[in-house]
C-alpha cells in the first residue's frame, strides 16, 4: 500500500503545527469562533450535539494494522475508547476535546493518516470499492488513481474554496461497489478494445435533491485522468452557483446547464489542461502502482476450510454471509461485520481495532479496508486460515454472520450526535436488527439493504436503500417516512417515498409489515426483495405499510 | 392580548470541552438544565443572550432554547434539547454519566 515521502511527512508536520497554533490562538482569545471555524473544519473538526467530532480520513478505505491500531490508541487515550466508521470511508471520534486535538492529528501523522479536506468545500476523500484489488469480478484495482487524485486534489490551490464540498468515488469492477452514481464524479475502470480507461458520471448525489450521476465521458484515457479532472473541476468552479448553497453541488449545475452544455465545456477546457499535464502525473502514477503490488500470496490447499465448512454450522453460515469471491480460487475476501444486532452501525471499541490489526497481520498481509457499509474488510485470506480467524472474531464480538442481510444497516449519527439531525437513527437501526434477529427471519429474507439517514442531506444513504428510512421533526415529535426500491449498485436508483411517515415507535412494525408481505408476495426464496418490488410495484407494499388492521395511526 | 413568552434558557458550546452548558441566574455556567436560569421576560432573555456572547472565549454558538418551568427547574419542551441535556441514547455517555 502507499507509503508516505518525506515530502508527504513534512507537509503533514507542518499542517499540524499550522493547526496547533491556531488552537492555541483560539484558546487564549486571540481567534474568535468566526475565525476559527473555517480553520478547524478544514482539519476535519466540527462541533456536534454534545461535543467536538473529528473526522479522520481513511484514503480509498485502505489501511494496514499499524494504522488501525493508531486508531485504537485515539479513541483510548482522546475518546471514549471507541470509533464510529462512516459511509464516507473515514472514521469519527465524537468525544475529543479541543485541546487535544493538535495532539491527535500528530498521533496519526505518524502513521501517515490525516483530517484534511475531510469538510469544507473541497474534494473530499475518493472513496473506492472496498474489494480493491481482491475482488474476483475486478478489471483493474482503482487504488492507484484514488491516490494519483489524493496527491492531486491535497492542497490543490485552485479547488480549496470550491461552490459546494466535491466528493469523488471510483470502482474497478462492473458491479460498483462504491456507489459511484451517487457522486459528484463517479469514475468506473472500462475496458475497451484491450486497452484500460475509465467512464466518467458526473452530477450525481444524494441530500436534498437526490440525482443519479449521468455520463460525462464513455471512455476516457487512463492517462487523461487528472487533465480531464481538472477540466471538470474548473468547468464547476466558474459556472455553479455560489448564490444558494442549496443549488451549489455540480448535480445542480449539471441539471440547469444541461450534460451536453457540460460536456462541451468540459472537453473544451480539457483541450487546455492536457496541454498543460507534462507527463509528471504518468511517471508518479508509475511511481504510486509499485505500493499498489499485490502482496505475495501463499499457496497451500484448503483442506481446513473444507473441514470447518462441513462440521460446523455456525462457521458455515458466518462463511455463507460474509465472504465473497477473491481472484484466487485459494484465497477469499472476509467482511468482518460491525452491526451486531443491538450494536451501533459503524461502531468499533479500541479492543476490537486491535484485534483486527493483529488478524490482519496474522492472516492478512497487513491489510484492511473500511466499506462504505460500514463494516471492516480483510481483502485477502488464505481459505486454511480461515477457521482460525473465525475462532478469534467470535472472541472479539466480530463474528455476526450477517453481510448484506436485513441487519447489515447503514445509519448516520443522527440525532445522537449530529447537529443537523431531525431525528435519531441509530436507535431505529438498533431496533430493526434486534427485532428481525429476535424472528430469525434475516436469513429467509435475503438480500436486504436499509439505510437510515437523521435528516435530509442523507448521509446514510437512504435514497438508495432497498428500504429507505428519512428522520424528520414532524411538530416536535421524530418521524420516520419510507422510501422503497433504492439501488445502490451499478444500475443505481433513487428510491421513491411511499408515503406518510411514521411515528418513532411505530417504524419497526411498518418495517416488519413490509417484510412479511414480501415474504408472501415473492415467487420463490430466490426472489430478493428489490425483485419482487420491481416486478410488482409499489402498490402491495404500501397497502401494507398503510391498510393493516393492527396498525394505529401514522402522521 | 399579547401571546404569553414562552420560558427559555440560554444555552452553548463548552469551548474546551464542547459540550451542552447552560448560563444560570448568578452569570456562571452549568452543565445541568435543571440549574439554568429560567428566563420569562422576553427583553431579559435578550439582555442575557447577549452576557453570553460577550464571553467567546468559555463558550460557543450560544442561543436560546425553549424549556418549561419544572418541580426541579427548566425542563426541555423538545425532543432536541432533551438529549443535550442528557446525551446519546446508544450509550451512557454525555450527561448520563456522573449524574
Ligand atoms: C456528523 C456530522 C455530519 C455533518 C455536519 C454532515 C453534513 C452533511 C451535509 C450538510 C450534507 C448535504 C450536502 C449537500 O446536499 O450539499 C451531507 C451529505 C452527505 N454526508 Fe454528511 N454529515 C455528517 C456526517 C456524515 C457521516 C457520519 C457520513 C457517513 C456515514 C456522511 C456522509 C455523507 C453522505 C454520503 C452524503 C450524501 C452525499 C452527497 O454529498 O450528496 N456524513 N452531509
Ligand atoms: S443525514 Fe443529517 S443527521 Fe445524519 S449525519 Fe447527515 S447531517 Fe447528520
């Protein structure tokens, strides 16, 4: 994986100390909040509900376990000994206090992990398919080109006071792991006539007006990336609007101007920036794909799988839900849960990162991976080491066997802790998983995305949830509304709002309602939920939601 | 007839700390709602708010919050100012621990 230069390590240190003085202004009076506001975001810390957040970027979700177990050491020594990972491939602390955040940002300095361009309107972390570089269904790893962007977009002069925040996500494979049409640039690795490139979505995004990203670019040369992505930039830049904020992302700007407009002048000032790329981006992104070697991967049969697979059915159904194909037959890709039933979506103590860096280490070529669902990814392990491993995770609490199951739940902080929220999430996450484990119906229902978000800019994803739920603040009391038949994945759709919301006690009934009527409506066990929602419409699922007899009242 | 006020409190950031404090009626601050000042008069809550923000440096982001009167003293009326006067329901973190 990328290793920092002494260049990447100085500017780090300088950055920080940068920061430490600001903190320091700030604390003796010399910087009011007005001042210290945008200084702090642009160092990743908000001020929440009931304290300071730092956000910590976790670049293309990739990370070995020096770096995880930097992150144990934070939440130990500054936080409340735990974590919260995001949809955004990046971790937050929600209890430091700002005194010691310039410590903070050193510690994880050291090992080249950082806060920058984790708010404000910059580009933010390029997000990436959690599978990179292992997946079975891979064209080429997207790795490389989100750190050939992350050098290219740090510090970048022109783009550090952007109309809006500008959030990047690229996928190596067709099956679009990382949610690629819900981003300002969405860039998916093709493959044509032999020869490697990208198609490029632009204007897609979630929030207030949802829009799934359109194509910019069918097949653009590797080698144009980042002229093409300065073009794109600078083409935003000067034309979307800075008079309201809530029509200042690029979706906006794709939608009044019109893609063809947008795409005439991004390949008209493309024309310029390319002449302007010498040819040193080619030669680091040379220098950038050596880190980017896949680790030397051992041989060895897979008996001891084979022998655990057929002996134990808790190990069975864990290997079931949890692992999915490695681009070697002897290896596999493990998916380490983080949303135990009852537990927090997201949420890792300072124990539990420990043991996944040592299991990493152990049987992982000390790698890792955050997903933007929120779970923990160990990308290559050999099939033999598996029951071992499995042993350790049920130790640490890890072992929940429930991957793209109904349990699987994205949710932002809502309510809880975000102070923008209009209701809580985590507590409905909570209680939908508890419930559905308590029926042990998870594994007959299939493959089931739902995604909670406390308010309107949709951090968790709810437009493309297969069940969408949205928190609002309904005259003073939490209200839940329902969006059904969202996608995430390659063909991604926003999902349309079913109709009046839901008081808080009375989401997870309407959930269950929902569920048992697909269970009934289904042609067979093989017809996943999104299925049958498709071939049916919304109509039965609504009468569900909206005609039961045992149900009260909804607002 | 004039509509009656509704009661507030002034309320902020801790700066060091970030979290949930509440100004009280002898001008120190609390991290207790029950202990606030309950401000009925609507030009006394102005002249308060403003006490408030003449300190940036012990607090941040200070506002009023509408609360009712209570046997034990101001008690939120939103859903809102119930967890900052508590915390997160997923853990006993926040004002739940201590208290
Ligand atoms: C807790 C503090 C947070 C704040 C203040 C915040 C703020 C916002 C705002 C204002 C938007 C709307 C942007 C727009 O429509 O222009 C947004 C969108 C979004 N945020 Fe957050 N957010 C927070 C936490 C998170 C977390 C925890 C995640 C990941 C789990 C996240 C991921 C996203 C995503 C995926 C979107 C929608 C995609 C888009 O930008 O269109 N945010 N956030
Ligand atoms: S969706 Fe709303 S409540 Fe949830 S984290 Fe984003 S801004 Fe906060």
């Amino acid at each position: 994986m990328y290793s920092y230069s002494d260049f990447d390590r100085a500017f780090l240190a300088e950055r920080n100390a940068q920061f430490r003085a600001q903190v320091d202004r700030r604390l003796k009076g010399h910087l009011t909040e007005d001042e210290f506001k945008p200084l702090r975001l642009m160092n990743g810390v908000y001020l929440q509900l009931h304290a300071y957040m730092l956000r910590v970027a976790i670049p293309y979700g990739t990370l070995n376990a020096a770096q995880m177990r930097q992150l144990a050491l934070l939440a130990e020594k500054w936080d409340k000994g735990y974590g919260h990972f995001t949809t955004r491939q990046n971790i937050q602390y929600n209890w430091p206090k700002l005194p010691d955040i310039p410590d903070m940002l050193d510690a994880l300095g050291e090992v080249g992990l950082h806060a920058i361009q984790t708010s404000g309107n910059t580009i933010r972390n390029t997000t990436a398919d959690h599978f990179a570089g292992a997946a079975a269904d891979e064209i080429a790893d997207p790795r490389p080109l989100a750190e050939l962007i992350r050098q290219w977009s740090t510090d970048h002069p022109e783009f550090q006071f952007l109309g809006r925040k500008f959030k990047i996500a690229i996928t190596g494979s067709p099956a679009d792991r990382a949610v690629t049409a819900a981003h300002d640039i969405g860039l998916r690795i093709v493959e044509k006539d032999g020869e490697l490139g990208l198609k490029v979505l632009v204007g897609g995004g979630l929030g207030r007006t949802p829009m799934i990203g359109q194509v910019l670019r069918d097949f653009l040369p590797r080698a144009d990336l980042l002229p093409y992505l300065e073009a794109a930039l600078s083409t935003y830049n000067l034309l979307g609007r800075r008079d309201n904020k809530y029509k200042a992302r690029i979706k906006i700007t794709v939608h009044e101007n019109g893609i063809e407009e947008i795409r005439r002048l991004v390949e008209a000032r493309f024309l310029e920036t390319r002449a302007e790329f010498s040819g040193e981006d080619q030669r680091l992104l040379g220098q950038i794909e050596t880190h980017f070697a896949p680790p030397a991967f051992r041989g060895g049969n897979t008996e001891a799988y084979d022998t655990a697979y057929a002996a134990d059915p808790v190990f069975r159904a864990w290997a079931d839900t949890n692992l999915a194909a490695h681009r070697r037959a002897d290896h596999t890709i493990v998916s380490i849960s983080l949303k135990t039933p009852g537990q927090t979506p997201g949420d890792a103590t300072a124990e539990q990162m420990r043991a996944m860096a040592e299991l990493a280490e152990r049987y992982g070529y000390d790698e890792l991976r955050i997903s933007h669902e929120q779970n923990v990814i160990l990308p290559h392990v050999h099939k033999s080491d598996l029951p071992q491993l499995h042993a350790t995770l049920k130790q640490h609490g890890l072992a929940t066997a429930n991957i793209g199951l109904i349990s699987d739940i994205i949710a932002c902080p809502g309510m809880d802790y975000c102070a923008l929220a209009t209701a809580r999430s985590i507590p409905i996450a909570q209680e939908i998983a508890t419930r559905f484990e308590e029926l042990k119906l998870e594994h007959d229902i299939g493959p089931m995305k739902i995604k909670i978000s406390g308010c309107i800019n949709a951090c968790g994803h709810h437009h493309v949830g297969h069940i969408g739920i949205l928190g609002l603040d309904r005259a003073g009391v939490e209200n839940y509304q329902i969006t059904l038949g969202g996608d995430a994945g390659p063909d991604a759709v926003i999902g349309s709002r079913a109709g009046p919301g839901f008081p808080a006690e009375e989401i997870v009934p309407a959930i269950e309602r929902l569920v048992r009527a697909y269970l009934d409506l289904r042609e067979d066990p093989g017809e996943s939920f999104l299925s049958t929602y498709r071939r049916l419409g919304d109509t039965p699922f609504k009468s569900a939601l909206y005609d039961a007899a045992d149900r009260t009242k909804a607002a | 007839m004039p509509r009656p006020y509704t009661p507030k409190v002034v309320t902020a950031s801790d700066l060091l700390e970030g979290d949930v404090i509440y100004l009280t009626a002898t001008d120190n601050w609390t991290r207790h709602l029950a202990e606030a000042e309950l401000i009925e008069d609507e030009a006394h809550a102005q002249l308060r708010l403003l006490l408030a923000e003449s300190q940036p440096n012990r607090v941040v982001g200070a506002y009023l919050a509408e609360v009712k009167p209570g046997p034990h003293g101001p008690e939120p009326t939103h859903f809102r100012e119930a967890f900052r006067a508590t915390g997160p329901s997923n853990y006993a973190h926040g004002k739940q621990t201590g208290l």
